[in-house]
C-alpha cells in the first residue's frame, strides 16, 4: 500500500545503489535538481544540469558515483540514475486509482469474456466477443469493436478508441484520443476516380507497449499491422497498415511510418520523421528528428537527413539561394579548371 | 449476401480480366504474394514485389500481362491489377455490419431530419436541425452538432466530433478521432494582445470523400472550407480555413494546409508536407513528402522542396557544416577567377 | 441582445474608426473583399488581395487610410482593420449557444465545486474534486479527471479529454479532440528495456489560451507543464512535459515542443517547427514554418533552418545530389587554389 513518505532506505530497498548520507532521510516527493525541495527527491543525468548539484536544495539525489562528490545533501549512487529513479518515483505516484467493477452505463455486447477484476468506466462501449483480460482497465468514454482483446493489467485512458479484430496485449497503457485499427490508406485509381482498398488484416500490439495521445495505427490492409513488445510510441504518431515496429523501440511525436515498413529492435526515431513505404530498417538504428527516411537501412548507426542548424532567417534565405544556384558554381569552377589547364599547357608549350 | 469461399470466376465476375488457369480455383481470402496462402488471392504491381512471383505458394495472383509467364498459379491478368484487387478484396470484407436503429441511449436534438435506415450508435448526440440521408451510420460515441447535414451512405467510426453547420456529402467515410468544423487559426493582434477572430464559415465536404483518423478540418472564416468530390485524406492531416481541395486529391499524413490555400483537382501530395496559406496549386500537382510548399504553383508537375537523402549522421554533420559555409566558398571561387584572369592578361601583355 | 442585422454605425460603436460613406448602411453579414455580397463587410489587411477592392461588391470594407481612396463602397477607416474586422465579426456570430445546466446524463464525482451556471453537455463524465467556475460551458462527450479545474467562462467543445490535476484558467477555449494532461514520453532503459517514468507533475493553462482540436499537451514528469496567459495554439500541436509556452505566444498546427523547453513572450513558430528539448527560446522570437529548432536562442529575431523554395522534383533531385558532393567540390577548389598559386609562384620565379 502506497505511504504518503518514505526513508531513503526504504526507496533504495531492492535497488542496485549506494546510499551516502542519512539512509532515515525522509521523503515525501520528487523534484527537479535546479527546484529542489526539503523532503523530495531530485536525480542528475543530463550534464546541462550538473551546474546545479552544488547548490541544490533536495534532500537527497540519485546520481552517478562521479558526481557524488559535488553532492551537499544525501545521495543515492547508482549505476543508472534516470532507471533508479523511475523506480522510486512510482512510490510518488498519484494517478487516480481505478474503481473495480463495470460501470452501469458501459455498454457491453454479446459473447464478450471479461475478467471480473476489469474497470470500465462510464459511457464506454464494447462490442461482441470482445475479451478482457485481468485488471484491464478502461477509463470514461471508450470504444472497443467486435473481436478485439486486451490482455491482462492493459489500461486505456478516456476516450481511446479501439477497431474490430484488434489484439492488445499485456501492460498495454494507450493514452486519451488514440486510435488503433483504423483502415490503412488504400486506394486505387480507375478511370481517374480513386477506389477504395478494403483493408482487411488486423493490428497487434505485444506486451509492455507503450502508446501516446492522439496517434493513429492502422490496421493491416492483407496482413497485421505489428507493434512488437516493449514498443514506446510518444504522442501523435501514424503508424500505416502494415507496419512492423521492433521490439523496444521508441518512436517521438510526430513520426509518421508509411505503409508496409519495418522498423528493426531497439531503434530510435526522433521527432517529425518520416519513413517512406515498404522499407527495411535494421535493429539499433537511431533516426535523428526530422530526418525523411527514404530508403532502406541495413547497418546500425546514426542516420539523418536534410540540412541542420538553426540560423537567422536572412542567412537562411542566402543559404537557399546558394543552394539553388549550386550548379552555376559548378559551371564556374570546371570553367576555371579548363581554363587553368589550358594555360599550364599553354605554358608548357 | 457474402460467402466465405468464391470460385476464380465468381470473382473475376463483371472485371475486366482474362484468367489464366482454373476458373473453378476455390479463394477464400486474401494475401500477400510473399506469405502467399493456399486458397487465398494476391496481387503484384510493385516491381519490388516481382521477385516473389516464381514461388509464390498463394493460389492466383492478379497481375499484367507482362508476368503472366512467370506466374506458377492461377492468374487474373488485369490491365490494373491493384484496382481489381479493391474490387475482388471487397468480398472479403469483414467489416462488423451495422445494425440498423438509433441506439436507446442516442441523444438526439429537435427538428431533425433523421432517415428511418440510419444507424445510430450508442452514445451518441446529434444537435438540433441535423439532417441524416438514408443508410447513413454513426458509431458510437458520435458528436453532431446544430444543422450539420450528412448525405445518404455516410458513414462516421466510432468518436467522430463534427461541429455545427458541416454539410457532408453521400458515401463519405470518416474514422474515429477526427474533428470536422472547429474554429480557423484566426487571431489578430492588438496592443500586445491576441483576440479571437469569430470563424463564420462553414465545412463543406462532396460525395465519395474519405478521411482518415485524428485528422483536424476548420470550418471557414468567412466562406466555407471546402473538401470536394472523391478527395481522400489519410489520417492526421490539418485542413486550414477556407481552403479548397479539388477532386480526386489524394493527401498522406501530416499534411498541414493553412488558410484560403486551394489546391486543384487530382493532386498528390505526400505525408508531413505542408502549404503557407492564400497559394492557388494547379490541377494535376504531384507534391513529395516532406516538401514545404511556400509559393503558388502553375502548372502540373512534380515539385519538392529541401535535400534530400539520408545520410550517416556523420556526413550530415559535414553537409550542414559545408552549407553553412557556401558563401565562403563562393568567395573562393570568385577570388580564384579574379587571379586567373589577371594571370591571363599579365601573359597576354 | 443579437440581432439580424446592424448598421455601419452600430457595428462602429465604441471601435477606433471612422465611417467613410453612409453610416446608416445595413449589414447583415461578412464576407471576403474578393467575393463581396450586398449587405455585407469585408475587410482588407493582406496586399494580395488589394486588387479586389476597386471592384468589390461588399457593402462596405474595413481598411487601412491609405486605401480609401480606392474604395468605391461604404468603408471603416482603421489603423488595424483585422482586429476591428474581429471585433465587428463577433456580432454575426451564430455558434449555437449554450443550454444552461447539466444534462442529465453526465456523470458528476463527488465532492465537486460547480457553479449554478455552468453547461455540462450529454454524456460528459467529470471526475472527484473538480472545481467548474461561472459559465463554465463544457460539450457533450468531454471528461475532465479527478481535481482538474476551469476558470470561469472556460469553453470546450465535444470529445475533449482533461486528465486528473489539470488546471485551466479563465476564459480558455479548447476545440474538440485535444488532450490535456497525459502522461509526457519518459522512458528509462534498463537491461535492454524500456521502463516507464512516472509523470507526476501536472498541466497549468493561464487565462485567454486558445487550443485547436486534436492537440496533445503532456504533464510535467516533476514540475508543470505550463501554458502562460493570451498563448494561441492551432490543430494537431504536441506539448511535451515541462516545457512552459510563454504569454501570448501564439503556434501553428503540427508544432512539437520537446521536453523542459521553454519558449519565452509574444513569439510566433510557423507549422510543422520542431523543437528540442531543453532549450531556451528568447521572447519575441519567429519561427518559421518547418523549422528544426535544436539550440536555444538568446536573442529576439527571425530564425529558420533547412533549405527553402520548392523547385521542380527533376530541380530538387540534382540539387541533393550536388549537395552530397559538395566536399568533392570544396577539394576541386582547394586543387586549383594550389595549381594557381603553383603557376604564380612559378611565374615569378
């Protein structure tokens, strides 16, 4: 049961780390390095924030051994402070908890296997031969479609709305908006008017995923659309029918992954990439943000495209004009080297 | 009424298509020419796919004449093999059928025009003043507000939020998460402040139009915001007010186009594009992905913006680096033919 | 009260203007200068579309002094002529009014604090402690979680989704489909696995914001995330944990703001921008549309990124190419650099 303070010997408990300081320190909350409160918690990974260490006002902070000597107050050391305190501030936690039981306004149709430990909030509404697992839970207003499962301890904010046939399984947590089995673009055109391609597979997500707000994941147009586990997808990302993204792989905002793709394990994709269709990307890739991926990539290692680097609009505009006048300068410089060789031979003459 | 299994024949049915082998073939479904399956059907058109064909274990694949040699099964040679996939995938289109009705707990407002064929889902609010054409469906968790009129065979997924005053047209199908009618991007400045400016228009959408899940389209400021006939949207894209899209364009995801911009009948324009407002693009305009549209475009054509390629973050580092440094290299050049044509008039005096 | 129709005059009241023409004239309505109708006003701001006005069939314009003289209608003489158009815009306004009251099907929590004069709509599912202050007006098919508040006057239209803790100030206007307050991307990798971070922080929106529909803005992980008073957000934006949006910032649609960026007063970023994480944004700083912003930026100004123009695809595809061989180039350079300085010294000698 949650406690609302904790010492730091019963927060390290379990935990590969070492306390220095006061392990009856009591805590009562996280804060950040630069913020620090009497009584929270702070940790210290990113370099840009070490400045802070000496002078913080934290009570206690998770940290590497390299930097516990600069610290002033208690300290956790520990091999992976940013690991460490995920786990400690899941002590801290105050997501509301869910209310067991069925809602009386939830909706349920025909057929349907539900666990009787499930939550399902108010104005949701589930189709036939639907299956919940345990501890599923379900917050206000969603839609789950005939033929679509969530394994055990899955957790679907408000408003998530789930397609037929779609499979999820467990320790899923989809965040508010999002859409999961909606139809892949597909379509043909015929005689100038485009047709639409019935879009006829499914989606399923593994174990363990992760899903933001507002994404879109298509379903399968002939076979599934496959979120592996472990996946972690931020918010507001479209996934194409027939995608396949590989285990543990983290994808931020904005991407969008065209149709047929497959992203391997254990990559990175930054912010406002995009992936064209039909692709093969290896495992352990990272894509930097923004990067228009357009072909396949079968090696590890960092890819990127475009050009970086933010600068003044008025330098921007002169590098685009230089760009586009590239070719000019091409011209000039083969025009200097024939010139130039004319005239070593001119002079060797 | 559906079957679950079609002779060849049955299928090729009314198409335009020669079949190679045995009419009598029993297709129960679809595949993938890759994972082909017995008594499934698949089709090739991408030429990245014609490797697969020799082996193919499904049980016909739809093709061109031009690989009808190398097709070890049964064949629908089609001069559109995509297109008669769409026709033929139907039949297998599992999609959960609606049942007619309004839902016991749909809320439905005053004055409305309501065809006795609608589905009407759970949870659901229509306005007052809504007119709804026959056959049309409404999943559950709809919200319709004041006047919006949607034409006969519309078809909304779950959790579709259109405003007041959209006018929808006949066979349109939008997914779930979308939002039709909300307020243009309209603010205007005064001493430091921004104020609202009142978004009086309205959405119209044509006949055909299919829009995608968690997509964002802004009803006018003035006239209307205009979607016509046979336009299909993918998911995630944002439709300024007032702009007009023109027949039979087809848009990928995360396509942002930003006020009074119109573009013309049978465009193409590719995910994470995006236009500056008040551009007329012409008929018939192929945009790639990724390409910032910043001026209006006269004639049809392909056109793109930015560089592309990706690169190892390594060589982009040095990409940016050198065009950052374009105008120094432009001096060099300039400098070399000052001294080259010195060196030249020194030696011709 | 509203009324059908104004005059000149009415509609001038209490506005810093003067009436150029009749001021007795009828308005009904408003329209663009471009396609002007009887009885209605227009405005002109944009020089694009100056051309309209010598032939315009508005009823009247509302203009800058130096073009009245071109102005063959009725017109209002302003030194801000959008702004007034707002102001006068907002008597036409015909978005359907709110009922007063609680539908009876929403679902309140316990212990709330709702004032009598709040409109709560269908199907609306508000959590334990909520505070709704005066003429709070919420649509059908929202849900608010446990101890978030509105300020007084607060308006959200259908399908929006506030989290638990989330707290809105007055005056706030959100669109359908946005989601306030889930949880931000913190992932921490252990063994090969992604853990989740909690997010324990909250979201803190100020007075007179504007969110468009479908718009992710995420909890702080420790602190808040914040969007100060006056701050304008268009469709589709991503707000990621921690980051603070500063007074009266005003964004376009498919803006990602990463995480513990801050982006300071009055700026502006143009759609499809990008920012990283960690960074300090200047105020009265402009962002161009599509722009990478991947450092902070001290001083107020234009900043931009990548390449712009859109050129024809056959253009651009030699341009990337001349791109990645810019360092065969810049060797070219440095080779007749040497040769000339070779023949020179040569020469001299």
């Amino acid at each position: 049961m949650k406690k609302s303070q904790y010492t730091l010997a019963e927060l390290a408990n379990g935990l590969d780390l070492t306390i220095q300081g006061d392990p009856q320190c009591i805590i009562r909350g996280v804060c950040t390095i630069q913020q620090g409160h009497e009584g929270c918690i702070a940790f210290l990974v990113n370099p840009l924030y070490k400045k802070y260490l000496p002078t913080t006002t934290a009570s206690a902070v998770i940290l590497l051994q390299e930097d516990a000597d600069n610290c002033p107050v208690n300290a956790l050391i520990a091999r992976d402070p940013y690991y460490i305190y995920a786990k400690i501030a899941a002590y801290f936690d105050d997501r509301p908890a869910s209310v067991s039981g069925i809602h009386p306004t939830a909706v349920i149709g025909q057929h349907c296997e539900i666990d009787p430990s499930v939550s399902i909030g108010a104005y949701c509404v589930i189709g036939d031969h639907v299956k919940l697992g345990a501890n599923v839970v379900m917050n206000a207003g969603c839609v789950v479609g005939d033929y679509t499962e969530l394994g055990e301890s899955s957790y679907l904010y408000a408003n998530v709305t789930l397609y037929h046939k779609v499979k999820i399984g467990k320790r899923v947590l989809i965040a508010s908006g999002t859409v999961i089995g909606s139809d892949g673009f597909g379509i043909a055109k015929n005689k100038g008017i485009w047709h639409k391609v019935p879009q006829l597979g499914r989606v399923m997500i593994g174990d363990d995923v992760e899903i933001g707000a507002n994404c879109a994941i298509d379903r399968g147009a002939i076979g599934d659309t496959v979120i592996e586990n472990g996946v972690k997808l931020d918010n507001l990302i479209q996934i194409g029918h027939n995608v396949r993204i590989g285990e543990n792989t983290a994808i931020a905002a904005f991407v969008g992954v065209s149709g047929s793709t497959e992203i391997g394990k254990n990559g990175l994709v930054g912010g406002q990439a995009g992936f064209s269709g039909h692709l093969t990307i290896a495992e352990n890739v990272v894509i930097t943000g923004g990067t228009a991926v357009t072909r396949s990539i079968r090696e590890p290692g960092i890819y990127s495209s475009g050009v970086g680097g933010v600068v003044s609009n008025s330098e921007w505009r002169k590098n685009s004009a230089r760009i586009n006048r590239l070719d000019k300068l091409i011209d000039r410089v083969k025009a200097l080297e024939t010139r130039l060789s004319e005239l070593t031979e001119s002079k060797e003459k």
